[in-house]
C-alpha cells in the first residue's frame, strides 16, 4: 500500500512541475512577443542569482563539519590512474 502512495505522490509532483514549466514558459513567450526584453533580463539575472545562491549553501557531500578533526585522521585513499600502468 506504502507503494501506491509513493508513486501517486511522484506523479502528482511530476505534474506540478510540468505545470510550472508551461507557466515558466508562457511568461517568458509573452515578455518576448510583447518585446519586454529588459524584463526578461532582469528576471533572469535574478533567477540565475537565486540558483548560485541555492548552490552555495547546499549540503552537496552531506557531512557534517566538525571541530575534532575527525575528517583529519582519516587515512588517505590511494589513486589509479586511468591512462596505463605506472612505470617501473
């Protein structure tokens, strides 16, 4: 049962975000056809902006950073090269 409200959750985030997307996409067709393009370069400029914004203050390893120095004792991984074998 948990299944089917997974998947029925899925789509209908799926479906909101295709509704975003034709909203999105229909603004910025009427800003061009309407010819508002310093509009249109603003909002870009700020969504843009936003983006870099989320980017930075995102947990992309999803470590917690620690005053211990337990990420200091960790012993060093050994690299392979993908080009060949290393010369003897």
């Amino acid at each position: 049962m948990r299944s089917k409200t997974q998947a029925g959750e899925r789509r209908r985030r799926k479906l909101i975000t295709f509704i975003w997307i034709a909203l999105l996409s229909l603004a910025v067709i009427a800003l061009i056809y309407w010819e508002q393009t310093a509009l249109l370069y603003i909002l870009a400029t700020l969504g843009v902006t936003t983006l870099l914004i989320v980017v930075a203050v995102s947990d992309l390893g999803g470590e917690t950073i620690t005053g211990d120095g337990a990420d200091a004792r960790q012993e060093p991984t050994t690299e392979r090269s993908t080009f060949g074998s290393a010369p003897l």
